[in-house]
C-alpha cells in the first residue's frame, strides 16, 4: 500500500530534531532530571534506559505537558515552552499505556485524532482510512476499540500518532505485548517511515532487538541523566578490531600456530575464538593457520560491541 506523506523537512536535514541544554525537573524534592544535555539528530533513535531513568519525564517535557525547573530545550527548532502548540502539530505521539474512548471504533478513534488536529471532516476520514490501511488494520477497524487485542490496538495507537503527518514521531514501547510476527511487522512500518517518509522518530524501549533493527543512533539514559547519544554504527565497533571464528575440529595447534605468529587468542564455546588485532595479514594467515593446523574454517566475522554490553556499563556508571 502506497501512503503520501509530506517527508523530510529542511529543518530536519539542518538541525538536530531535539536540542537540550541544562535541562534539570524536580518533583518536589525528587530531582527527575539532572543537568541533560544532549543533541538528538534526525533519523530514527532509540531511547534506551532502565526503570526511573527519566525517560517518561523527558518524553513529557519534549511534548510541552511538563515545565522544566530549569535549561532550556528545542523540538524541531522550536524553543519550549513558548513553541508547544507548533510542536505538537508537528509531534506524533504513541503512549505505552491505552488511550482510547469507549465506544468508539478504530477508524473513529483514528478520525478523531486528525480532527483534534485540525484535519477537515472528510478529509480525516479519508486519511484514516489511509493510515489504517498502512499499519494492516483489516475489517477490525470497525469494531469498538474496548473489544481489540493487544495487537490492533497498538496499531490504532500507531496510527492516531501519525494521522496528521507528523515530522517527529515518539513511540513509547511501540511493540510491548505483540506476538513476534506483529513485532516484526511494527518494525517494518516503522523502518518504512525513516527510509521511504524521512520520519525522524524517537523509540522509547527496553527490547534491545528492537533497537538493533531499526535505529540509527541510540540514547542512553540512567538516574536522570543522558550518558550517551551515539550511532549505532559506532557504537558496534570494538576498541581494538577483532575477529571470531568457528572451526571443525580440534582448535588446539590453530591457536599455538596464532600466537606464535604475535596474535592474541581467546576461546569460548567449543570451536569457537577471537583473534586480535585484525590486520590486514590475518585472513590470509586464518586460511594457513588452517591449513596447518588441519581444520576447517566454519566461520569468520568481524567482532562487534554487544549493545546489552554498552547499555549495561551506562547503567553502571549512572
């Protein structure tokens, strides 16, 4: 299915789609956020951080329903508190928790929404028919939404956060309780936004998985703080590059063969090691080593930084 959005805005591809300096929130004598500072960029980030890390505190200053008690923040370039009404027509927002009216059905539901944002009457029809066409939402979307599974009504919710077309999408928990099926195909949607729309969506989730399969860049949050903001990609690489092996066979003399030639081996299960640095020189030595050694090179990949591993050590640091 085919579905028409606006795609990248100029202020998009020139600046960071959120911007916070010295953000600090108390509640009462609870400091929620302490000090953020952080640069968000355009593409799609994931929001990674433990229970009570600030992530829902942060997720509500950014749509302008909570003040800061101090710094300053900017959505899409404009400056809260003062830009809220412009930010939230050009914020989606899906919410982990349900939030629909009774009595309503899905398409109503969805309608509503785009009325709420100024969409005209058949037009919000027509345009949430459209978007639940988009998210595979069937015949269901005639039934009551109290009467839908898990399932439909994320994609309700999905939809309502995008019926506007909106240049910002924050999604909070966006695949919590789906079957893996629906999972994946809540990530293909939302993989289908950022490439072929230019969406800039921000996730908010505790499933690694699902930030691994479709975000650019992550964010890591711990007690109030933002310890990191970077890419994915850099995030993957390994402080000294490694590669790891499986071999068929007895992996003793490829490893004495390895270390006599200046690398450094580790073993884990067994068949399988990591040998470091990796330079040029080593796959032509591997295919020696090998050789020599009379086994069999089953695999060979570069070695990469676990995200579990990163998301840990901010956690630690926090």
């Amino acid at each position: 299915m085919s579905i028409r959005f606006r795609g990248r805005t100029d202020v998009d591809l020139m600046t960071a789609v959120v911007e916070l300096q010295n953000i600090t929130k108390f509640y009462g004598a609870f400091c929620a956020l302490n000090d953020v500072s952080c640069s968000i960029p355009p593409g799609v980030t994931g929001l990674l951080g433990p229970n009570g890390a600030g992530k829902s505190t942060l997720i509500k200053i950014l749509l302008g329903l909570v003040r800061v008690s101090s710094g300053r923040a900017w959505v899409l370039g404009c400056e809260l508190p003062e830009g809220k009404t412009q930010i939230r027509s050009r914020v989606g927002y899906m919410p982990e928790d349900d939030c629909y009216f009774a009595g309503l059905s899905g398409v109503e539901a969805v309608r509503y929404l785009a009325r709420l944002s100024g969409i005209p009457s058949r037009e919000a029809l027509r345009r949430a028919h459209e978007i639940l066409d988009f998210c595979d939402a069937g015949q269901e979307r005639y039934r009551d939404v109290e009467t839908y599974s898990t399932g439909m009504r994320q994609k309700v919710k999905f939809a309502a956060a995008m019926v506007h077309d909106p240049d910002l999408l924050i999604l909070d928990e966006p695949t919590a309780g789906l079957d893996p099926e629906e999972r994946d195909r809540m990530l293909t949607r939302i993989g289908a936004l950022a490439r072929e729309a230019g969406k800039s969506i921000l996730i908010s989730t505790h499933i690694l998985p699902d930030v691994q399969a479709t975000c650019d860049s992550v964010a890591f949050m711990a007690k109030g703080r933002i310890r990191m903001v970077e890419s994915l990609a850099v995030l993957s690489k390994p402080a000294e590059p490694a590669v790891h092996l499986r071999l068929l066979g007895s992996s003793e003399r490829f490893q004495e063969l390895a270390v006599r030639d200046g690398y450094q081996v580790e073993s884990g299960s067994p068949g399988t090691l990591t040998i470091r640095p990796a330079d040029e020189q080593l796959a032509d030595r591997i295919w020696q080593w090998a050789r020599d050694a009379g086994v069999a090179v089953k695999s060979l990949v570069p070695s990469r930084n676990s995200l579990e591993q990163v998301f840990l050590e901010c956690v630690r640091e926090g």
